[in-house]
C-alpha cells in the first residue's frame, strides 16, 4: 500500500518542499522534508526512508555528499536528483555515481509521481531479488547439509550401499560396500556398472528390473559369495515424482554367521530327516498293510490299537515335515518366487482339499469370496501352506457340527483374509503366545488334537517375509478368527 512509503524531500527552497508535499501526499505517501543535506541525513538516521529526492545544489551539504554518505550506509535507497535546466549535466553525473534518476524544476506533478513510483517498484524488486538469493542460498545450504548428513549415515553403515542410475552408472557407494565385494572406488562418480563390479549375476539381476520397469514392479533378494564371505543382496527401482525410474539401490548384508548356523541347522534337519523320517515312514506303511487286514483278520481292539498308533505316527510325520518348514523359514529359503497372484483360486482349491476333513468332523466349511479380489505379490505354495494350516486348526478345534467360515474382502492397499470358527476359542492371556514355536494352547478338548505346535509359527514367518500380517481374535466357548493383511499390488501404480 501506498502509505507504508516514507518520501525524504531535502530542497533548500521551501516551496519546492511544500509543492512535493502537495503532490506526493495524496498519492497516499508519508512525506518528510529537509531544508539541506545534513538534516536529510539526521532524519534518514531517525526514521525509515523508501525514497529520498535530493535537490542538487544546498547550503551546509548538497546531493553530491547526500550520495555519497547515503550510498554506503543506505544503498537501498533510491536517491532521485532535483534540479533546473542549467544542471542537467551535473545531475547525470550524479547518476553515474548512485542516483536512481533525476527531474528538473519546475516539474509536472505527474512525471514526479511517475519517477518516485518508478523508484519504489525498483525497490520493491531490489528487496524481492534480494530475498529470493538469500532463500536460495538458504536451500542450498539445507541442502548441503542434508547430503552431508545422508552420506555421513551411508558411510557409517555396516552393510554395503549401492546406488545407479537409470543408466547403470554408479552414483553412490560406501566404504562397507567396497569391503564386501572387495573393490576399489571407481575413479569418479558416476561410473559404469559393469567396469565397477565384477560380479556378472548381481549386475544382471540389476539390469532385469529395469528392463521392465513399466509393466511391473521387481524386488532382487540374491545370495552372493566372495571368498568365505557370504552375502545377501536386496535390490529395488527408486521411482521420482511422476513415476519415472531413476535408478536402482542395493543393500548387501552380511550373513557369514547365519550360514554357519544354517549349515549347522541343515546338518541337524538332514539327520532328523534320514534317522527319524524314514523309519517311521517304513512303520506307517507296514501299519497300512495290517490295518488292511492284509497280514489277517484283526479284532476290534487291535484295529483301534494300530489306528490310534498310526495317528501318532502321522503326527510324528507333520512335526518332522513342520520342522524342516520352520528352517527354511529361518534361513530364507522358503519363499522360492514373489509373482502376481489372485488369491481366490488358491482359497477355492485349498477350500476343496480341506472339505473332506471336516466332512469327517460333520463340520460345515463355507467359501464366502468378494468378487474381482485385487492381485497381492506372493509365492502360491507359500500361501497354500497359510491356508491349509489356518484352515487345518480351525477344523481340529471346533467341536463336531461347527462351522468355519473362509471369507476374503479389499481393504485397497491390503487383501484381508479371515478364517473363522465357533471352536473351543483362546483364553485372552494365551493369545500373545500362539504363534511361538512349540506352543499349545492348553484346553481339556486339545489332547486329542496331533500337532507340532509350529503351524502358527510357519503362518507368521511366510506371512512377514510376504510384507504382511496376522492378528487373532477369540472368545473361550464361542470361536476364533484369525484375520491376515496382506499388500495387494495397485493397477496403477508400478510398486507393490
């Protein structure tokens, strides 16, 4: 607004004083006057100024020292030079030292208004630039420090950093990454991908994602080895604003230990498999054969027998095959392919298998299934094992004449699957514990139930590796519903 302008008139004539007043006052701006240089001066030191108009010739100081003093205290001041015919010249030269412009006595009203606006626009456009540089300078410094903090944290890192470009061209590595894969930085950022790491599988994983970037979205878990160094590689797309791919990051991890624990794991799994799996697999089958009645007649009680020892056996079987699950989960070698998949034809066929398990129990298992369900990024025999598992625990705990329910719905980000049953329910306190491995929930009802206590716990850990979660919900004597979330991959979008 025009009345937040102060206007300095130093004229040592006062009707030049009172003129500018009379004309520059009802334009709305706040004049001050001075009848020579120094008090000009005195009065720019007292108040804010936005624009001085200065008589050129003065007693006790004229323009040329106001200039001079005004230009280095006061430079963003526009200083306009007031003068007759005769001066002109003088009145450029003054311009050439610092003034902004000058106007010659007598003047028209109008060209005054004309030039002092002029002055304040320039002011205004001065002080405008001026805020935007400092601005910038305060972004860039942001900035700066951003990207010192960043790559103080990346230096800082234990595990091994890369990042490239759309080009395969390396942008950043760190000092852990260099010692992982045993290399020396390339000779300046950025450099090409294949004359930086000599590792043909991990750039070729790296070049596939980006290949189809448009069509779909790829996560890379790979396993590396570098001597006796064991490593795990996760690479993903870094997307921009408008969905572009920009490049690549990988992560590698690592995982000497864990091998050695795996191998020692392994070792264990691979005698549990051969010294208590392969017997009891022979016993099973001669079991098969008598209770056939293949071997003779048998009586009532030898058939209830060998009926209740082969349900043992059985049990010993799925504790067996469970552990070797459990350890794979562990080791990271039990989701073997994340692909696009649609969830309903797995439950309808799952569904199918577990029909007859339930028939047997006179429980009624029902399918109630939105249509279109959105696709989820998942491995098939990992979500069959989910299923079947849920699906197995609510048959054996409820009660015969029950019903459980298989139901799937869209919550947009995430596909909700819930498994309920009107069993025997959970009590509030044993809930936390479910899904530890070896747990059983302890119930008068549960003896009869054969199981490991490590279906749950395999549900959790695919259900982790998968971006996903279980949660439970259960009332003693009224049932159990066990709800799972799992991220579905948007149609519109290029990431899952």
């Amino acid at each position: 607004m025009a009345n937040d302008y102060t206007i300095l008139v130093a004229d040592d004539e006062k009707v030049v004083r009172e003129g500018c007043t009379r004309i520059l006052t009802p334009e709305g701006y706040m004049v001050v006057t001075a009848a020579n240089g120094r008090e000009a001066l005195d009065k720019l030191a007292a108040q804010p100024v936005n624009v001085i108009l200065c008589d050129l010739k003065m007693p006790v100081m004229g323009a040329l020292e106001v200039l001079e003093e005004s230009g280095s205290r006061y430079p963003h001041i526009p200083v306009i030079i007031i003068t007759g015919h005769g001066t002109v010249e003088s009145a450029v030269e003054c311009m050439k030292k610092g003034a902004y412009d000058f106007v010659t006595k007598p003047f028209r009203a109008d060209h005054l208004v004309l030039i002092v606006r002029r002055a304040l626009e320039k002011q205004d456009l001065e002080r405008r630039a001026q805020q935007l540089q400092e601005e910038r300078a305060r972004n860039l410094y942001d900035l700066a420090t951003e990207q010192s903090r960043l790559r103080a944290i990346v230096n800082c890192m234990a595990d091994g950093v890369l990042v490239t470009n759309r080009d395969l061209e390396v942008v950043l590595c760190n000092p852990a990454l260099m010692r992982l894969m045993e290399l020396s930085p390339p000779p300046a950022q950025p450099a090409p991908l294949e004359g930086f790491l000599n590792d043909d599988t991990l750039v070729e994983a790296l070049c596939n994602p980006l290949a189809r970037a448009s069509t779909e979205t790829a996560f890379i878990s790979q396993e590396l080895q570098r001597g006796q160094t064991h490593l795990r590689a996760l690479s993903a797309l870094v997307y921009g604003p408008d969905r572009e791919v920009l490049g690549t990051v990988t992560v590698l991890h690592d995982i000497t230990s864990l091998k050695e624990i795996d191998v020692m794991k392994s070792n264990f799994v691979h005698q549990v498999s051969h010294e208590l799996r392969a017997p009891l697999s022979a016993i099973k089958q001669q079991h098969t054969v008598i209770l056939e009645g293949l071997a003779g007649e048998l009586t009532e009680k030898q058939q209830e027998l060998l009926s209740r020892s082969q349900a043992r056996m059985q049990g010993l079987l799925d504790m067996i095959n469970d552990l070797l699950d459990v350890s794979k989960i562990e080791s990271g070698h039990a989701i073997q392919e994340q692909v696009p998949l649609r969830l309903d034809e797995i439950l309808k066929e799952t569904a199918v298998l577990m029909n007859e398990k339930a028939a047997e129990q006179g429980i009624t298992l029902q399918l109630e299934l939105e249509p279109e369900l959105p696709m989820i990024q998942a491995d098939p025999r990992s979500m069959e094992e989910v299923l079947t598992n849920l699906l197995s625990n609510a048959i054996n705990y409820s009660p015969d004449g029950g019903t459980v329910t298989v139901s799937a719905l869209s919550h947009g980000e995430y596909l909700e699957v819930r498994v309920s049953d009107t069993g025997i329910g959970i009590a509030q306190e044993e809930i936390p514990r479910i899904f530890d491995k070896f747990y059983r929930v302890k119930h008068p009802d549960t003896r009869k139930v054969v199981g490991s206590g490590l279906g749950l716990s395999i549900v959790k850990g695919i259900l982790e590796a998968h971006r996903g979660s279980v949660e439970v919900e259960s009332e003693p004597g009224v049932g159990t519903t066990f709800r799972v979330l799992l991220p579905t991959i948007s149609p519109s979008s290029p990431e899952t």
